[in-house]
C-alpha cells in the first residue's frame, strides 16, 4: 500500500504533504533532517494519513493536496484539529 500523509512542523506550524509506502519510516527521515525540503522545519508530527492500493493514486492525490483548492479541502478535514488551542 502507499499512503499520502499530512505533517505538521512543530516549528513554523506550516503543513507538509508527501507520499511514501512506509509513512513511519519517512515521518523518521523528516525528523532526523534527512529529507532536504523539510530539514530546516523540523520536528513534526503527522496528523492525517490516507491509504491507496497502488502508487499511481497516491501520487494523484499528494499532487491534489498541493494545490490551492486540495489545500482548501484539507482544511476543511482538519477544521476540529488545526483550530485546536497548541499545547
């Protein structure tokens, strides 16, 4: 399976969106600084996980959740935590 997940950098509270067979591992490659396009905001942590039989889904819908309107309906999704007072 292939899973497009949603990060949140506990730095800047900005979202990441990736996609990955193996989310555990690379929510760890994000957070060991392993990953260029994110080393510069870490920690994070995942807050939304979706699971896709075959690659070719899951890159569908990572790519929907970087533009304007997927940005639009993830907020819509995570309305209850993203308006969650921090800790």
């Amino acid at each position: 399976m292939y899973f497009v997940y949603i990060l949140k950098s506990l730095r800047d509270n900005k979202l990441y969106v990736g996609y990955s067979n193996n989310p555990k591992k690379r929510l760890a490659l994000h957070n060991q600084g392993r990953i260029t396009i994110t080393k510069h905001r870490k920690p994070f942590e995942l807050i939304y996980l979706e699971g896709f039989r075959n690659q070719q889904d899951a890159t569908t819908r990572e790519k929907f959740y970087k533009t304007g309107w997927g940005r639009t309906h993830l907020k819509k999704i995570l309305k209850n935590y993203l308006n969650q007072p921090d800790d």
